[in-house]
C-alpha cells in the first residue's frame, strides 16, 4: 500500500474532478490566479480522491469512521493517513 497524500499536488491530473492540473495555483496573468481547481484543492481536504492523480482514471473508494481507502487499477492503493 501507498500514501500518495503528497502526490496529489504534483500528479499531472486533479484527485477529485479528474481533468489534468497544471501543478500550479498561478495562471501567468497580471490578475489574481485562477481558480480552475482551488475548489478541488479545498474539497481534497475533506474527503478522499475520486480519481487516480497519476493517470486520471476512476478510482475505487471505501469510507469507514476510521478512515478511507481508494485503488487505482494501474496504480495501486491510497490510504488515508
């Protein structure tokens, strides 16, 4: 089993929507950053990854009171920490 409670920032696509992050909260513009996935970032907090941050895929979650688990077909076991 891995924790990849870490990778979730640096996976090249979002733990919870799925579509593909570009690993940074700055857009390049002039203005305030985009918010393309602030949202997902603060909802990560609270519940577990929906999708695979390595490859994008739909993962396989489990909830309990004592915590979750997701697996990914190619990427193996996420626990919580």
């Amino acid at each position: 089993m891995t924790d990849r409670g870490t990778q979730r920032a640096a996976g090249p696509y979002c733990g919870l929507c799925g579509k593909p992050a570009n690993g940074e909260t700055h857009d390049g513009g002039g203005l305030p950053p985009s918010d393309t996935h602030l949202k997902c970032a603060r909802l990560l907090m609270l519940e577990p990854p929906r999708f695979c941050v390595a490859c994008g895929r739909r993962q396989k979650v489990q909830v309990s009171p004592q915590g979750w688990w997701a697996s990914c077909s190619r990427h193996g076991m996420t626990v919580s920490g």
